[in-house]
C-alpha cells in the first residue's frame, strides 16, 4: 500500500515538470491537466482508504472485544425497544472519533457510553467506583452534602438537583430541587460526567464544598459553601400540618420506605393530640425508585389484592400485574418483614401532592392510589417518565442503567412525557428568601385550604 500511494506522489511533481516546461508551451496542456487531475485523485481516494483502514482497526479491535460484547448482549437482550448490532455500532463510531483516548479501555468506555446516551434519557454507564457506593448496604449513608442529581437536559452540561435528602447539609444550605449547578469546588460542570461530578461532591467530613448555582427566578447565580457531614439516607418525613392531619413526605421509594412509614404513622399516631382525620401523602421531588418498593407503599392505602401497576416489556406487550400481596412487593427484599399496619392509611381519606419533579415510580404510586383510591391529586403536571431501568453489572467491574420496561396504570393510563395531571392545579409561586427568590410552600398551604374548607 505504501508503494502504491508514493508512485502517484513522485510522479505528480514529474508530470508537472514535463507538462508545463517540457511541452515547451506558455500554458499546460489540456490534456496534460487531465492526467494531473486523474493521478490527484488516485492519491487522495487512496491516502483516504489509508486513514479509514487506520480507524476501522480501532473500531474492529472495539467490536471484537470481550468487553464489547458483554455489553452489546446485555442491552440487546434487556432494553425495550428491539435494537441491531448496527444500531449499537453507530453511535460508538461517532463517540470513539470525536475525541482522543489514552488507552484502549478509555476508548472502550467513551464507546459504551456513546451507545447508552443515544438509547434514551435514562440509560447512563457507572465505574467500578460508581457500582462500589451504589452496592453500599442501605442505610449506611456517605460523606456528602445530601444531593440525589441528574444530567440537565440541554442544559450545557448542568447538573440538576433532584431532590436534597431530608435534614441533609444540602438541606440546611437552601439549596432546592430544580437548582441547576454550573460549578462544583470553582471547576466547571460543563462536559463532565455526572458520575464524577458526584464523586467531587463527596470528601472528608468537616470539608467546605464550594457550589455556584442557577436557580428559576434569580436574576445571577447563587453561591453556597456546603460542609461535608455523615448523610443518613432515609425517604420518609412526616408531620401533624393541621389539626388532624398527617403529612407524610416521601424522597425515594425503597425497600426499607414501606417500614419507615409505618413507623412514622404509629409516631405522629401518638404525639397528636386530636384524631387523625386525613391524610397527606406528599411525593413532590420524589424520582420514584423500585417498582417492587412501589406496589409495597400502595399497600398500605388499598385492600389487598389490588392492582397496582401493569409492566410493558421489551415485546410490547403487557408484562406483569403488580397487586397488593406480600408476594409481589417483597420480591426484590425476600428476606425482609411486612411489617404490620393498624390499618390507619386505610381509612383516612387521602390527599396526594405532586410538582414537575415527582417522576417515575412515583408517578405510577400517584396514579395508582387516585384510580383505586379515589385519591384527590394536587399540585403541577408531573415528569412524565413511565421507564422501568435495570442496572447491570460488568464483567469488569462496571456497570449500565439500562430502560427495560414502561409501566402504565392498571386501567390503562399511561403518564409517560405528559405526565399525571393534577384534579387541582397549584401554580408555583415565588417568594424573596436568604438564598436569593425561593418557591414558597404554597402547594401544601392551598391543599390545606382546600382541606379546610372542604369540612
């Protein structure tokens, strides 16, 4: 090959010589330009075919590899749409030439990447550091500020707050769902994953965490400095809102939520002074969590034996009848305890709050307990995402969301981008506060209103 392409070149300088100064001519020869024009191309198409033989080896070498392969199986067999060996092949081709990698395994990882950020908006790739803290025995906690974030859709690399764990320093600090971070210990976000902006948000307790925030409302961006502390993970708070009224609000939908609701009902059961007459189940900024852990909380409001939630599979057709018995909800914890109820949430009358950030699963345990429950719905239009995700582990150490699933209400409603649209619609109001225009709690004060008057 490299004779074949050096001929050309060595003769182009020759034909040149010959054409303009040999022909003894004031002016090159049509015929002369023609072979220039015929030999130039020869060069290029052939100097072409060189350089893509040279990035068809990288890409060979990728596609062949055991690493490849393993995650290639892994989403053909799991995610719920139908994909080709083409279609995963595409998108790592554009990842892998896009930039420069160190090693082979670098290139690798930028190639799985590229294939599960063009799957869906929730597929995302986890390091063997990342899959470490995720398989963390629950409960455990971490050293952190408290933050559940995601990547900022068409945000210029932004990273958004989900949800900030309750009584976390992140808490404590002001800091709101919906707070689009820029800047993270003064280095910017932009073009940093999401796990490694996760990985700088944790340190040694005690630590200052420097935060540059954009927030809906605020005329510049806001500053926090955040201490690092020991995070206790828990999803559940309640309180007594109003004279006999329980307010229960959950951040995430785990195995160890239907238990801690239980025993903060039998808490504010003993400390009101008045009869518990309703009840308000507040999932605002809730991302949802375990369909299992799901159908376990709607346990707790509904006879059992109701529908709960129904499964779309990879097939499109309908998948599973998640009901209300301990056979369905205690799946993913088998060893855990169905813990006991008094039967309180069920007799209560119930009231369901919601804003643009409940999402997934928690959608579902919202539409799930207005369809069997008759539960009235506050608030803003959710999310809207019905996905079902799986993570994957790796041969390697790493690991993959992947979108297995949709699931949609057992009546057949489906939440999925337009979201659960509230009975009652409570627009979002702004109100001056220390860290700069802050969301007032105006959801909660027009539901209780509402509760009121309803008397």
């Amino acid at each position: 090959m490299t004779k074949i392409v050096e001929t050309p070149l060595a003769s182009i300088g020759w034909l040149k010589h010959y054409c303009r100064y040999g022909s003894n001519a004031d002016r090159m020869p049509p015929s002369c330009r023609g072979l220039l024009r015929s030999v130039a191309f020869f060069v290029v198409v052939i100097g072409n075919v060189t350089i893509a033989r040279a990035e068809e080896s990288l890409h060979d070498k990728i596609f062949a590899s055991e690493r490849w392969l393993e995650f290639r199986d892994g989403v053909m067999a799991n995610h719920v749409r139908p994909v080709t060996d083409g279609q995963l092949q595409s998108p790592c081709l554009q990842g892998t030439a896009a930039t420069g990698h160190e090693s082979f395994d670098a290139a690798v990882t930028a190639c799985m990447q590229a294939v599960l950020n063009g799957l869906d908006r929730n597929s995302s790739y986890f390091t063997r550091e990342d899959r470490e803290r995720m398989d963390a025995p629950p409960g455990g906690g971490f050293v952190g500020i408290g933050l559940e974030m995601r990547q900022a859709p068409s945000r210029n690399g932004d990273i958004e707050i989900v949800s900030t764990i309750r009584g976390s320093a992140a808490e404590r600090a002001g800091l709101l769902p919906g707070d689009l971070i820029f800047s993270i210990a003064n280095w910017p976000t932009r073009g940093v994953p999401l796990e490694d902006a996760v990985r700088s948000m944790r340190g040694i307790a005690g630590t200052i965490l420097e935060l540059r925030v954009r927030r809906q409302g605020a005329e510049v961006p806001l500053r926090f400095s955040v201490r690092r502390e020991q995070v206790r993970l828990r999803s559940v708070r309640g309180g007594l809102v109003a004279p006999g009224v329980m307010w229960l609000r959950l951040s995430q939908l785990r195995d160890e939520t239907r238990g801690e609701i239980v025993a903060e009902v039998a808490r504010l059961g003993r400390q009101t002074p008045d009869p518990l007459a309703k009840v308000v189940l507040d999932l605002r900024g809730c991302p949802g969590g375990l369909v299992e852990a799901m159908v376990g909380i709607a346990a707790l409001w509904v006879p059992e034996g109701t529908a709960i939630v129904r499964t779309i599979e990879q097939s499109g057709l309908p998948g599973r009848l998640y009901r209300a018995t301990p056979a369905d909800y205690l799946k993913s914890n088998p060893n855990g305890n169905d813990e006991p109820s008094d039967g309180t949430l069920r007799r209560l009358p119930l009231t369901i709050l919601v804003n643009q950030r409940t999402a997934g699963g928690a959608e579902a345990l919202a539409l799930a307990l207005r369809e069997s429950r008759q539960a009235q719905v506050f608030g803003q239009a959710t999310f809207g995402s019905a996905a079902m995700d799986k993570i994957l582990p790796l041969k390697s150490g790493a690991a993959f969301r992947i979108e297995i699933g949709r699931m949609e209400s057992p009546a057949g409603s489906t939440w999925e981008s337009r979201g659960v649209v509230p009975d009652i619609v409570v627009p979002v109001q702004m109100t001056a506060g220390e860290y700069g225009a802050l969301p007032g709690d105006t959801e909660l004060a027009a539901l209780l209103d509402t509760l009121a008057s309803a008397k």
